[in-house]
C-alpha cells in the first residue's frame, strides 16, 4: 500500500520520464510485480530494450524518503528512469498479481485499526439478553469517475440516515457505545446491537477513515473529489473486493449510471461477454460487442458488473477490456476493413475468445482458415555465409513473412504469437535480408555458436532443412572419449592415454591439447566443428586441471603420471573408463590392504594381531610399487613391531635408515633385538669422530639408527648413501617444512619413506603438507595452492597413504579408559595474586586489540597467559619468596595418598620443570619414593627407569610433558594425572598414551587437574571446541589445536 498517490508520482519525475514510464505502464510492460512485507521492498521486471529489475523501498516512506533502484543504464546516469515511473504506477493501480499478500503497504495504522475493532466486536459476544437488533441498510452510488461511494440507514424499529460516517463509526465501535441519530432515538448498546456481519463491515470502514491519506494515493488520477459528503465514503480499491463480498450478504443497494439494483454479487471466472463477428452490406467483417455497451466497467476497481453481479476479470483479460471500454460507450459495433482482415481475425479474435463467447456468421467461417503453424527453415553455406529461406505453413497455404503480398480469398488465423518468437529468433541469430534470402556473416567462432547453440533453439520452433555442406560443418554422433589407464612396469608410471572412436590417433593430442587451453570446438580436418563443451571433454579438461597436465605432458593422446596418483586419477576420471589389470591390481592394493597376501618373515620373533597383518600388508603394498605413507595408529597399538616386520621382510639391497628422536634411540635397538634379532643394527650416536668412524665400520649393517639432530648435523655423511628405506619416527618433528632437519632429510637418497606419528597434524594442516613433501614429493599441490583445497580434497588425496586405526576400534580387548576433571579452589593467597595479574592482563591485551596489534604483541600476550597457568599451578614457579599453598597441589598430594592406599600406580605429568621440584619436595616430605624423567635424562636412562617401574619398582613416576610424551611404554601404571594443560590436547593424549596401550591389563583412570573459575577451565573448554581438524582430514579420534587467534585470547581473557 503506497501512499504516493499519482499526483505525486508526476510531480517526482521530469516530465519526459514521466510520460514515457506512464507509456510502460499502459502498455503492461510491468510483471513479475512483488512485495516483500518484512522487508517493505517492492520488486518487478520491466520489458523494454531489455528486461530490468526495479526495486522499490518503501521503508523509509513515513519520514518523505523513497528508495529507488533499475538496472538501466538511464538510472545508473539520472537517479531515475521510465521504468521506476512504470513499476510505481502498477502499486499505485494495484497489479500486485499474488493474492495471498496485500499488494500495497500495509501500514501498521490500519492493521492496529482492524485489531481494536476486532477487540471491541470480542467485548460484544456476550449475551444479548432483552437487547434489541439494529438493522442496517448499505448504498452504493456510482459517481461521475465511476468509483462507488457508500452512504448508510441504520436503526430499531426505523431506519434512519447516517449523516456523518466517521462520526457513527468512533461511536459505535466504543465500549460501551452510544450515537444519537435523532432527537427521538439514540443507539445504547447498553439497549441495542448490531450483528456481527454489519461489524466485520464497520471495521473495514473505519480502517479507510483512519488511513484517509493512504487511501488517496490508492485511487490513481482523481484526487479532485474525496468525499463531497460526511454521509458518503469513497471506497478506495484495495478493499473493494472484500467489502464487496461482505456486503452481498447484507442488506444492500446499488445505484449506477444504467439502473438500481436491490441484490448484488460477486464472482471469478468467466465474463457475460458475447461478440458476433459477420459482414456488413459492404461485405465488409464487422464486430459487435453486444452486451457490453450494458454493462459498467469500473477501471479503477477492475471489476465489470452487469445485471446486479461484479466479475472479477484476470489480468489478461483487464488489458482487453481497457481498449474495449470506449468502444462500447460510443458504440456497439466495430467495422475492419478489408486490408486489416487477416490481421484482425490472426490477432484480435484469439483475444476476444478469452474474453467470452464469439459468434461467427457462416458467410464469415466459410472465409478462414484455422490451422496449425509448420515454419521451415531452408540453410545452405556459400562462401563464408550461411544463407536461409524462412517459409510458414498453414495447412496448403503457404506464406513467406519477408515478401508475402499475396492476395487471398481466404482469411488465415495466423499463429502471431509463435511467428513473434520465430523472428526474435531470427534477429537473435543476426540473420539479415537482402530481398532475396536470409543470410549471416560468421567468422569461424560466431560459426560455431550458430552451429551448437543457435540452431538447437531454432529446431525447437521450425523444422530445419540443412545443405550437405552446412550439415558436413556439424560432428554428428561426437565422439565420446574413453580414458585408458595401465601401469608400465619398467618405469613404474601410470599411463593415461585416450580414445576418441571414429578420429584418427594423429589429431587425438590436439583435441586434448584444445580441450587443456579451454577451447570450446576443435576445427577437424574435414571442416567440420567438433564441440569440446560436452560433459565428456569437460570431465577430460576437469581431469588435466585437477592432476596439472599442460600441453607439453601429453604425447601421442597419452600422458604419464607417477603411481601414487593412482586413486586420485580413478577418482577424477568421470568419462568412460577401461582400466588394464595392472592397474586393476594395482587400485586393489590400495585401497584394501588388508585383502593383500604377503607372506610375514618367518624369522619375526612375534605374532601379529590382525590389525598389525594389515598394517604389514599396507607396508608391503606400498613398498611394491616404491611408494610410501603414515602409520598413523593411534598411540600403543605397536607401529614400531609392524615397521620391523615390513623391514625383515625385505630384500638387502641397500641399509634400511631409521630416524627417530633422540630419546627413543634405544628403544628402537632394543625392540629390533627383540623382534627382529636377524637384522643387523647399527646406532649412530657419539661423539662426531665416533659417528664417523660407525659410518664406515657398519654400512654394511641392515638397519642404521639416528636421531633427528644427529642427522642434521652429520648430514653430508649421508648425501652419498642411497637407503632402501627411510623410516621417520615420530613424524611430527619434520612438521615445518622450513627447518633444518626437514631439508636435511628431504635430500636423503631412498626407495621408499614412511612415516610414523600418532599426530600427524597437531597445529595445523600444514604440518600434514610438510610431512608428504618428504615422503611422496609431488602428491601435494604448492603450500599456497594446497591451502586452497577443502579437507575432503585432502582427505581424498592423501587416503590410499595414511592408515590409522583407533585402540576402541582394534583393540576390544583393551581396558577402559576414564577421563575426569578434579577441580580445585584457589588459596585466598593464590586468588590475591590471580586477580591482579588477570586484570593488568586484560587491560593491557584490551588496548593491544583495540590497536590492531595482537600480532606485534602476541609473544607478551602468551607470556601473560603463561603466568596466569603458573599461578593456578603453584605461584612459587616464578615469586621465590613465596611462603603460602596452591589449592592444586594439596589436592593432588590428596590424590597421589588415595591413589597409593588403593594400590594404584600413577604417572604424573607436567610441563614445568620447577613444579616438579615442588612437587618432588612434597613427596620426600611423605616419604612417598618416585622416579623422575625430564627432558635431559638421556635414551639409556630412560629404557631403564621404564623397565624398572613396569616391573613393579615405586608407584609415581614424575615426566615432563614434552619429554616423556612419545617413546615410552609405561603399562605398569594405570593412573595418569595431567598436572597442568597443555595448549594442544594432543599432547595430553599422547601423554595418557604411554599407559592405556597394548599390554595394559587394569582400567587407566585420566585425571586433569584444573582451578576453578580460571583461565585453566577456558583452556579446556577451547580444546573441546577445537577437535575436529584431524576428523575430517584423516580420520575420527585425534585432537589438536590451531595457534591462538585474536578470537581465542579473547575469549581466555573475556574481554
């Protein structure tokens, strides 16, 4: 509902936008017309050159601001168009087509008016008792701009006239209600009621009072004469159909410029329109209209009433009855002449017949013809033009739209609506006439465009007749490629070659190289145009792009790819596929292990569960075809026992190099001694002239052990060698691809690399990039495009060359493992000092922020945080002379006392190195005897305090968070207690992991300790938030957590 009215519409526009939009608007040039009530947005689409989107905001309407915008060119130099002009007078003229929304504004005033008078008829439901019904009586009169307007009788026993209408309305919808018609009667509604049906009526009139203004706008030209009268009310259109159908049913008469009616009603369908169309003494065609001259024709309501019944025209049929309205006042019949005959009887009796009934005299039928349209459409190439004849068929009647002049003894009803899209389509395609034929220009592109995406449309509307030599341009029946894939033995590449059936092999690889520079037709030898935007070259093209084909790769229609794009290329390939067995074979090995049949060693000195078998079958299928990949197992499920398998069951060709972190050195000798004492084992640790001097006395051994930081320094020592193996324990310590250590060993010779890390990713996903850099150069894309992929597509490419396996899935066996958090109080000693150091904190982060500056502040924003965990830990780890208690480590000396009463055996982990003192101190005071493990025990050290407390040796074993994470087998425990979080959870599971692991026969009880109503419970609740990177990358189960961001301090610091 817009209360711009047309007045004002003219007054907002330049007159020659003005007329040119009312233009539009006449010619219903708008549709698609909207409204948006949330909003309080107009939409439509106006036809002109073009079709433009116009919207309208009215939201902003009540403080005089109404917001425009068109897609023309006019608006985006004017600020306004005729289009804008056409669109606000189809919602000033109500041609809002979606009847289940109002098709104006509807402003809140007369929704609040509707809502009180419903209140007030609510109030009036109670019972009558002795209370007398009022009568009502409704006129409708017919004024001079052929709007109606309603005058009003109500009361008891007699009617009287209702003077004033707004004035009777604020009466009687009060509560209670009174009104005074006459010195000798007055309505009480104390005495009197009116039935609910004449209410429902009375809302709706005191709505258009109320929103007066409103209204106005809605009727569109005539704002000379609202109501001459108190007693008249102008019914505005927006209403007019409701109140209409309301007052059907009540007592109600009807004034118009033709007659009274006593009864009146309102229906939807079909019109009493009758025309007879015959000839006059001329011999001339002649239309009467017939009854339409009876009727009244009220244009701005759009309804059509005759004989006491209102007709609700559809939109179609409006746009008629506008351009017959004058001719029925002036007069009942229409004479054609002869030259517009066939024109009249093509386009003007199809629309008569939507309007009602169409009588036509025999002499006139006997004169037209009415049948189907069949347009054919003659092409033929000459030169470097294609030429064509347009014909149009009706029945045995031929016409040719560009030169028929002929003359006719007959009438033909002409199909001008499908003859109008023919010539679109003409003009479309840019055919000219020459006053011969049609004919078009084309260079080869726009042939090309004509062939594949024009002529398609045109064989929808005409039926085609092509020359031999415009049918020789088009492929018929295009090839469909086929894409073959084999592995060559000899050189252990993937061969990807390509049929096309019917296409010699010779331009094969310039269809593909075509197809790889996003062509969008091959010119073939014969002439003809090949279209490369099928499905089928677009999934080859898809095909290059994914796997980084160039022109240059492909040779003779094949190309080759290294093996381990093997899954990744079965994947993409979305044409038809034939796969030889060898790749066959070779597809199965890697995507089901554990269906393989590799022998195990007969000299393995272990058995195998079934879970490791397949772990060895996946070494072995890899190793077959020289590729590589990550045992990812999750922490205790043997990945070192199942790497020493595959390494016995391989040939000695060259030493296999094992490369692990300096504390598990050892570790690594003693589990080969173990299970594989065959194999001879040489560790590489010394002094550097005791290394140097190993290299040269045991290069014959099998297997050669080095730490991380040994190998980078003594990496030229190991350029020369080619290893048959590399195996890198502990994965995660080559994670950034720009260290030493990573270079270093991206440069060592070997056959084949595997990696081994329960954490492949524990930061970030580039940790996982860097590691398949080193252990299968070329799978991954560059680290900048590489960010770029999704984590399915990494998930997909990387799939075939991770297997990782969880303990609950593998290990039903195993005993639980149970995950509580003990929460602790802070001292008051311990608050005091939090607090403080929590508010200086947030402060100065705070303004850090606010400044953009977390980057440049990040190390010191850490360090305060740091503090603020040392706090809660003991806040003797940084203030010596601190003399008072941590909350934390009376409740875990608690813990440890009950722990040990019921003989459990605990390991207890922490990541500094000074609240091990303290807690050591606090042992030895209960005499309770420990071991204790930090990161400068060094390998020998720590094998022998493992061996000693598994077989029974003291009950608590002290270890440093990062040093005794990864390496060690401690089962003699079954309780571990996290002292202090660590940023990355999967650090904490890899600490729970030295005791929940295969071999471990008790439930293993996990406990964190944290300090209520601290940063420690943000922490925790940051790690929950933060586990589902690995989920979707590899598979469910690990954890881990991105550096901090901006969002994380925030939420850590609440501010």
């Amino acid at each position: 509902m817009n209360a711009i009215s047309n007045l004002n519409i003219q007054r907002l526009f330049p007159d020659q936008t003005f007329r040119r939009g009312f233009d539009y608007y006449r010619r219903n040039l708008v549709s698609d017309l909207k409204y948006d009530r949330n909003f309080e947005l107009w939409t439509a689409i106006v036809s002109g050159t073009e079709d433009y989107f116009v919207e309208i905001d009215t939201s902003d309407l009540g403080n005089g601001i109404l917001k425009t915008r068109c897609e023309c060119p006019a608006y985006a130099t004017y600020d306004s168009c005729k289009h804008v002009v056409a669109a606000l007078l189809s919602i000033a003229n109500d041609d809002f087509q979606d009847p289940s929304v109002l098709k104006y504004k509807m402003t809140n005033r007369f929704m609040e008016a509707v809502s009180r008078t419903n209140e007030a008829s609510r109030g009036n439901l109670d019972f009558k008792g002795e209370r007398v019904p009022m009568h009502v009586e409704y006129i409708l009169k017919q004024d001079h701009n052929d709007r109606l307007q309603l005058e009003m009788k109500a009361g008891a026993a007699r009617l009287y006239v209702v003077k004033n209408i707004g004035d009777f309305l604020e009466h009687i919808l009060q509560e209670p209600a009174s009104y005074t018609f006459t010195k000798t009667f007055a309505y009480s509604s104390e005495e009197h009621y009116f039935l609910e049906q004449d209410r429902a009526i009375f809302q709706i009139l005191n709505a258009i009072i109320q929103n007066e203004e409103l209204y106005r706008g809605d009727i569109p030209y005539y704002l000379d004469t609202w109501s001459s009268s108190k007693r008249r009310l102008t019914i505005p259109p927006l209403v007019v159909h409701e109140l209409l159908s309301l007052l059907s049913e009540r007592d109600v008469k009807l004034e118009t410029n033709e007659g009274s009616y006593e009864d009146i009603s309102m229906v939807t369908g079909d019109l009493p329109l009758q025309f007879a169309l015959q000839k006059n003494a001329e011999d001339d065609l002649v239309l009467d209209v017939g009854r339409f001259k009876e009727m009244e024709y009220f244009s701005d309501y759009k309804l059509l009433f005759y004989n006491g019944t209102f007709h609700r025209p559809d939109n179609q049929q409006l746009a008629l009855l506008d351009s017959l309205y004058d001719l029925g006042q002036i007069s009942g019949e229409l004479p054609v002449p002869a030259e517009q005959a066939d024109a009249f009887v093509s386009e003007v009796l199809p629309s008569l017949k939507k309007l009602g009934s169409v009588g036509i005299s025999d002499d006139v039928a006997r004169g037209i013809v009415q049948k189907p349209l069949k347009a054919k459409l003659f092409l033929d190439l000459e030169e470097a033009a294609i030429t064509g004849n347009l014909e149009y068929h009706y029945g045995h009647h031929l016409i040719h739209p560009f030169q028929d002049d002929a003359e006719r003894d007959v009438m033909i009803v002409r199909d001008v609506e499908q003859e109008q899209k023919i010539m679109q389509l003409i003009e479309y395609a840019n055919f000219r006439y020459n006053g011969r034929h049609l004919y078009i220009q084309l260079d080869e592109d726009d042939l090309y465009v004509f062939l594949y995406e024009i002529l398609p449309v045109l064989d929808e509307h005409v039926e085609l007749y092509l020359t031999t030599a415009v049918q020789n341009l088009i492929v018929d029946n295009a090839p469909s490629p086929t894409t073959r894939v084999s592995v060559d033995a000899a050189t252990n590449l993937l061969e990807i070659g390509f049929d096309l059936s019917g296409i010699d092999q010779d331009e094969v690889t310039n269809i593909l190289d075509a197809v790889i520079e996003k062509k969008r037709y091959y010119r073939m030898k014969n002439g003809g145009l090949l279209s490369l935007e099928t499905n089928e070259f677009e999934s080859v093209g898809q095909l290059f792009a994914d796997l980084n084909i160039d022109k240059g790769d492909i040779q003779d229609g094949r190309v080759e790819m290294p093996v381990y794009r093997s899954t990744q290329v079965d994947e993409l390939i979305d044409t038809k596929k034939s796969y030889d067995p060898s790749f066959q074979k070779l597809l199965h090995q890697l995507k089901a292990p554990e269906e393989q049949v590799y022998d195990l060693p007969d000299n393995l000195n272990a058995t195998l569960r079934n879970y490791q078998i397949t772990g060895y079958q996946w070494f072995k299928s890899l190793s077959h075809y020289h590729l590589g990949g990550i045992l990812a197992d999750d922490m205790g499920l043997g990945k070192t026992l199942q790497t020493i398998a595959y390494l016995l069951s391989e040939p000695k060709e060259h030493p296999h190099l094992i490369v692990v972190p300096s504390s598990v050195v050892y570790n690594w000798k003693n589990e080969c001694d173990k299970f594989a004492p065959d194999l001879e084992v040489a560790i590489m640790t010394g002094t550097p002239q005791e290394r140097l001097q190993k290299l040269t006395d045991r290069k014959d051994a099998d297997v050669w052990i080095v730490s991380y930081g040994t190998l980078r320094q003594d990496f030229e020592l190991y350029q020369e060698q080619t290893f048959q193996t590399m195996i890198l324990d502990e994965a995660q310590y080559i994670k950034n691809y720009a260290t030493k250590t990573s270079r270093a060993i991206r440069q060592i010779k070997a056959g084949r690399r595997f990696a081994l890390t329960g954490t492949p990713i524990e930061n970030s996903i580039d940790e996982l990039w860097a590691i398949f850099q080193v252990i299968l150069p070329g799978l991954m894309p560059n680290q900048r495009a590489f960010r770029q992929l999704s984590h399915e597509k990494v998930a997909a490419l990387t799939r075939p060359f991770i297997l990782r396996r969880l303990k609950r899935d593998v290990l039903t066996e195993l005993p639980e493992k149970i995950e509580t958090v003990h929460h602790s109080e802070l001292t008051d000693e311990q608050r005091n000092l939090y607090v403080g150091y929590l508010r200086k904190l947030q402060s100065e982060t705070a303004a850090s922020l606010q400044q953009g500056g977390f980057n440049q502040n990040r190390m010191k924003i850490l360090a305060g945080l740091t503090r603020l965990r040392q706090i809660c830990c003991h806040p003797a780890l940084f203030m010596e002379n601190y003399t008072g208690h941590s909350g934390k480590l009376e409740q875990l000396l608690e813990t440890v006392e009950n722990a040990k009463a019921s003989g459990r055996r605990m390991l207890i982990f922490s990541q500094f190195t000074s609240m091990h003192e303290i807690i050591m101190k606090a042992l030895d005071t209960r005499d309770i005897d420990y071991f204790y493990l930090h990161g400068g025990t060094n390998s020998e050290a720590r094998v022998e305090m493992s061996n000693r407390f598994n077989d029974g040796e003291k009950d608590v074993f002290l270890i440093s968070l990062k040093a005794g994470g990864t390496g060690l087998n401690l089962t003699g425990a079954d309780t571990v207690i996290l002292y202090d979080l660590w940023w990355n959870p999967a650090v904490e599971d890899q600490a729970a992991g030295r005791a929940h692991r295969f071999g471990q026969k008790n439930v293993v009880q996990v406990i964190r300790l944290i300090s209520e109503g601290t940063i420690e419970e943000k922490i925790y609740e940051l790690q929950q938030k933060k586990r589902e990177l690995i989920d979707q990358v590899i598979q469910p189960g690990e954890t881990m957590l991105s550096s901090l961001s901006e969002d994380d301090v925030r939420e850590l610091l609440s501010i």
